[in-house]
C-alpha cells in the first residue's frame, strides 16, 4: 500500500509541475488526499492538523489548492499544449 500511495504521489507531482495531463493528475491527486485522510482516521481527529493524530484541514487546503488545477488546466507552458498539436483528436481530451 505503501508503494502504491508513493507511484500516486509522483505521477500527481509530476502531472501538475510539467503540466502532463494536468485535470486527470489533479482529480486523481484529490481522490488520493481525500482517501488517505479518511482512511488515515484525520476526520474522526477534528480540526487542528498540528495534533498527534492530525486533523483533516491541511489535507482540505491540499484538496481546494489542487483542485484548482482540474478547473482550469495546464497553462500555455505546459506538456499538455504542445500534446495537442501531437496526439489525434480522439484523445486531445486529456490534454486540455
């Protein structure tokens, strides 16, 4: 599990700083926060993260922040619009 949750964490670092595939790395960088702080009991701990069972608000700030991402997009710099240009137009969805 412990492997799984790092191949997570850097396909979503790698997705949202080159801006590769940028919406599907931040919806699958939310889901990641949100099971792992349900999972990891942060709900049940209440509200302040700095407790030693942490508290699920700096994992909500995360989850807003990255969110963000899966709204707008990668930006003009990005992998994803130099993709667009590449790959066919069945799959340009994923570079938007």
């Amino acid at each position: 599990m412990v492997i799984l949750a790092g191949v997570i964490e850097i396909a979503v670092s790698i997705g949202l700083v080159f801006g590769l595939m940028t919406r599907i790395a931040a919806v699958g960088g939310v889901a990641y926060l949100f099971f792992a702080t349900l999972w990891g009991h942060h709900f049940s701990a209440g509200y302040v993260w700095v407790l030693p069972n942490g508290g699920w608000e700096f994992s909500a700030i995360w989850m807003a922040v990255i969110f963000a991402f899966a709204l707008t997009g990668g930006s003009k710099i990005s992998v994803d619009t130099l993709m667009q240009k590449i790959v066919p137009k069945g799959i340009q969805w994923a570079f938007r």
